[in-house]
C-alpha cells in the first residue's frame, strides 16, 4: 500500500512521471527499509527523496549524449551498493525510474532543491562529484555535459572556487566564471562588480566599432554578450 499511496500523492503533484517519483519515495520510507538504511550516510534526512532525487540528477547528466551507459548505470548501482547496501529489490525500484527519467528528460531544478532539503546541503559536494564520475567515465564531457554541470554546481550553492578544485581533480581545466570575465577576484564588494560591468559594457560595446569591419564588430559583439551574461549571472548568486 505504501508504494501505490506515494504513486497518488506524486501523481496529483507531476502527472505519470510525479506518481512513479513518489512511489519509489514512498518505497524507501517503508519500515522494513528504512531499518535497512539506518547505519548509512550520517545527515540524511529524508532518505527517499534523497535517493529518488540523487537518480533523477545523475541519470539526467548520463543521457546527455543519448541513454545511459552500461558503465554509467554501474557508477549508479555502486554508490547504493557501498552507501546503501543495496540489492536487487531496491535496484528493481529504482531501475524503472532510471529508464523514465530517460523518456521524459525533466527539469532538474526542483529535484536538485529538493536533494538539499533532504539532506539539510550536507551532501551538495558529493552529489557534483558523483556526476562528474558519470558524466567522464565514457571519457566524452560535450558542451551540453559542462553547460549543465555548471548549472547544478550553482544550483548547489558551490562556489566557483570549490568546484574548480572538484575539476582539478579530475584533470579538467578552470571553468571561466563571471569573475574571471569581469576582471575581478571572487571576494570582490557588490559595488565593485557593478562598476566593473559598467566599465567594460562601454569599452566592450558594439557601436564603438561599427567602422572597425565586420570582424571586429562581431568580436566586440560575442564580448559585450559575455559580459551581460556574467554581469547577470552574479546578480542572481549575490541578490544585487
């Protein structure tokens, strides 16, 4: 009964897809399961949306360039093997939702900010680390890979510098953050941010080199857009 209570209440909330989300919740609340997760990662407080929420964000990173790998899906199965003690009747739980999650492609923000509420944020670090594994681990991280990978890091609240140090890591170089692109360092005052977008958006401003040739132009343009993008980006991290 549990399984199908959580199926009605997921479905009210998403449709088919919110009712198999919450049926899996559902599934892991169970008692006999949860006396079985007890002794697992400390600081977890709600286990089932942890787990439903953390396979909904690292099947949505694996697919990016089609469906899931054998090995992508075997990075999954052993986080909840070592983490979880899973078997095989908590991987039959969780395998339908993997292969859903594929056929609908949903939105990750609300999974993500519903990830951290499930674990209190004790656990954002682990959960970028884990993607990076399933998104290099066919050695190809595309433009659509990174593009979201990012997203998730600020989603997360990881600063740039600590997800820089995750990168390193894994050999990758330096993601360009906004501070780089506004020639200012991570510590920088509210203040200073908006004088430096105010100073390069006028240097950097297409009709200053309208007579320059096309080339230019374009140049100065895909610049003065890179700049509005990052401008926009810190605004949104700092509330400015």
């Amino acid at each position: 009964m549990s399984w199908w209570f959580g199926a009605g209440l997921g479905f009210l909330r998403g449709g088919p897809f919110g009712a198999l989300v919450g049926g899996v919740t559902q599934h892991f609340l169970a008692k006999k399961l949860q006396n079985k997760l007890r002794n697992t990662l400390p600081g977890i407080y709600n286990k089932g949306d942890f787990i439903t929420r953390l396979v909904i964000i690292l099947t949505r990173v694996g697919f990016i360039n089609g469906p899931l790998t054998q090995n992508q899906m075997e990075i999954i199965h052993k986080f909840f093997i070592k983490n979880f003690n899973f078997g095989a009747e908590e991987f039959k739980a969780i395998d339908p939702l993997i292969i859903e999650v594929q056929n609908k492609k949903p939105d990750i923000g609300k999974f993500v900010e519903e990830y951290k509420n499930s674990c209190k944020n004790n656990y954002n670090l682990l959960l970028l680390a884990l993607c990076y594994q399933v998104a290099l681990v066919e050695k190809n991280l595309c433009l659509g890979a990174e593009s979201l990978l990012k997203k998730i890091a600020f989603l997360l609240n990881i600063s740039y510098e600590r997800h820089n140090k995750l990168r390193e890591k894994y050999s990758l170089k330096a993601l360009k953050t906004p501070y780089n692109i506004l020639n200012l360092s991570s510590d920088a005052s509210n203040e200073e941010v908006k004088r430096a977008y105010r100073s390069l958006i006028s240097i950097c401003h297409p009709d200053r080199f309208a007579n320059e040739g096309k080339d230019a132009a374009e140049q100065a343009h895909k610049k003065f857009l890179e700049i509005q993008a990052a401008y926009q980006e810190l605004k949104s991290l700092r509330e400015i």
